[in-house]
C-alpha cells in the first residue's frame, strides 16, 4: 500500500512548516551614509548621528585699553590665532597666536613699514600662509606682510570685513559697499554686484572653490534689507534678497553661512535654509529654541558638518545643533562682553570680541566634552 510523504509527518508540524515558509522576507537593514545609522524605530530608514552640545569654557581678555578681536582662525588645538586692533600699554600688534597654551603678540607690518596693521579679517593654511584684510588687504609670511590691494585715499569707508578660500591662490574678499574681490594667483579682481547699499557680512563656498555664496544685509545701525549671492563661473546671481528683518511672506533677514559637503547652511531669522549647491532644493529646519533665539543677531555660523553646526550672536547667546535639535545658552547673559563672532573646528570653539566697559580684548575657548 502506498503513500505521500506527508502520511508520517504530524499535523502540527507540517502546519508550523508551511507557516514559517510563508512569511515574508525581513525587510533589509538600511545602508547608511557615514554620519548617520538606521533608524531604532525602523531600521529601514536612516537616522542622523548626533553629537554633543556639551563645551567647557574658559573666558580670559588680552591686550590693554582699546584693544578689540575682529576674527580667529583655528589651525588646530594647538594653533590659534586671534587679530584686530591690538594695544599692549602703547605698542600696538595686528594679532595673537597662541600655540600650546603660548600667548604671543604678532605685529603684522607692511614691508619697509614700522607701523601695524589692523585686520579685520583672516584666513590661514598655516601659520606662514595667512591671508588678511581690512582697509586693504594683505598676504603673511611668518616674517612680513606683502600688500595685494590697497584702499586709496576718498574709497573710504570701503574695506573688507570677511577673507574666504580654500586655495592660497584663489581667494574672496568682501567688505562695505558690497565689495566682491577675488584673487586668482596674480591677479585681483572686483566682481560686478547688485544692490550697491547692502554689505557682504559672510562668506563660504565649496571645496573646490567653484560655487562661493556670500550674505550681503545693510549696515547693523539700519537693518532692513538682506540677500544671499551665489558666484558660478563668474557669474554672481541672487538666490535670496528680502526687505523684511522679521519673516513677512519669506524667511526675512540672512545672517549667516556656511558650506558643507553639497549644502549650503543659511541662517535666516524664521529657520535654517538647507539649500542643495547642485540641485537647488531647499528644506528648512527650526524648532522652539531655534523660534525663540534665532533672530537675536547672529554674527557667524561654523560647523563640522549636518549634525554638528555652531552659531554665536552679539548678545553671546550661543547655539549647537547636534543633528537632531537646536541647544541654546545665553552663556553671558548680564555681562558687558560685545561678541563679534566663533569659529568651531573639530571639538573646539574659539569666541572674540571685545568687553565693552575697558575696551580689552575678549576671547573665549570652549573644548567640547
């Protein structure tokens, strides 16, 4: 007498096999990009790594009476540097390089010239290669300052306040009058830009250098009108411009910006403009802290990357977003300090400025924990 294979298996075992062998297939794990992980919730989806707001900080003044910090660049830990207007009793130096823990004065002077220069802005490669600009606009050595552009007598008030590059050999200058410069090995050159009244207050660009973007707003004393210049090519286009310092049927004032990757970080004073360089999409992101905090002024917006940005306003508020939210501290709420801005490299925060009552130079280091 025959029959099937199935005469000697139980019944409850072969129901349990053809259950099993019906199920679906478990959805495949996310391959995520590095900075970000799936999701706990679905990990299907990717999840933004986040970081940590904790920073530990010293606060500390140089200089003597009317000394003021205008800018910093950060080599490294070890490599800081600090310029402005710089007094020590009646001397006067163009910066401060602290290395190891070493405070140096620095006084950058023209070659045959005994007088120091007084940058407003700066941009290192290393401590030889510096490049600096105020009423005009020089290249240091380590040893002195050559001169590349200088302000002629009548430009005045023209000048830059902000130096960006990521090539010695190709950089961007903006200052007062919407000056745009770029120096290209040899040659320096003015770039042709709307809205003559507004000023350039920020500039980023990308990695190679080829898409730069610049925030141009009024002058402090008459906020009004702001917009965000985008250079391809040579060409300069307006990707934002607005009327309104609060968002009124747009996202109002610009102040800050900063290139990472193949975004552009924009801070807005209604939310954070994420704008895609290659696509030209744009997605927003603010919360409570970013709604309450956001518009109070910010000077400068750094960052390492999407879930590690670091803004600072005048007030000496200061903001982290670690990937997820914004962290806000209104770290020297009460006091007489006059931020003018922070870089942030790495896990480090070098803040500048001045204090307002004796005019000495502050400066503030936060190593993050």
């Amino acid at each position: 007498m025959s029959s099937t294979w199935t005469s000697h298996i139980p019944l409850f075992l072969m129901t349990r096999f053809l259950v099993v062998s019906c199920q679906e297939p478990l959805p495949k794990q996310a391959n995520c990009s590095p900075g970000s992980h799936p999701c706990s919730d679905d990990s299907t989806q990717c999840c933004q790594d986040t970081t940590s707001s904790n920073f530990q900080w010293t606060i500390d003044t140089l200089g003597t009476r009317n000394t003021s910090f205008h800018d910093a660049y950060i080599l490294n830990e070890n490599s800081i540097w600090l310029v402005g207007e710089v007094w020590i009793g009646l001397d006067a130096y163009s910066a401060f390089h602290i290395v190891d823990d070493i405070i140096e004065p620095i006084k950058m002077t023209q070659e045959g010239h005994n007088s120091a220069i007084w940058p407003d802005a700066i941009w290192c490669f290393n401590d030889n290669d510096i490049w600096i600009a105020g009423s005009s606009i020089y290249h240091w050595n380590g040893q002195n300052s050559s001169l590349v552009w200088k302000l002629e007598q009548g430009d005045w008030p023209n000048g830059f306040s902000k130096v960006w590059g990521n090539k010695s050999h190709e950089m961007y200058f903006g200052g007062k009058n919407a000056s745009i410069f770029k120096y290209s090995r040899t040659n320096l050159t003015e770039i042709p830009r709307p809205y003559p009244d507004l000023e350039i207050f920020d500039i980023s660009g990308t990695p190679d250098s080829n898409i730069v973007f610049f925030i141009a707003r009024t002058p402090v004393y008459e906020q009004q009108k702001s917009a965000v210049f985008k250079l391809t090519d040579q060409e300069l286009s307006t990707l934002y411009y607005s009327e309104n310092i609060n968002p009124d049927g747009d996202y109002g004032e610009v102040l800050a910006v900063k290139v990472l990757a193949d975004t552009a970080y924009i801070w807005t004073v209604k939310a954070l403009w994420k704008y895609n360089i290659h696509t030209g999409e744009s997605t927003f992101n603010s919360d409570d802290n970013y709604q309450q905090w956001g518009h109070r002024g910010i000077y400068t917006l750094d960052g390492n990357g999407p879930n590690d940005l670091f803004a600072i306003a005048g007030i000496t508020t200061w903001f982290h977003f670690n990937g997820q939210h914004w962290y806000y501290d209104p770290w020297l709420n009460g006091s007489d300090v006059q931020c003018f801005g922070a870089v942030f490299k790495d896990d480090l925060v070098v803040a500048y400025g001045t204090y307002n009552d004796d005019w000495l130079g502050f400066y503030s280091i936060g190593r993050r924990y």
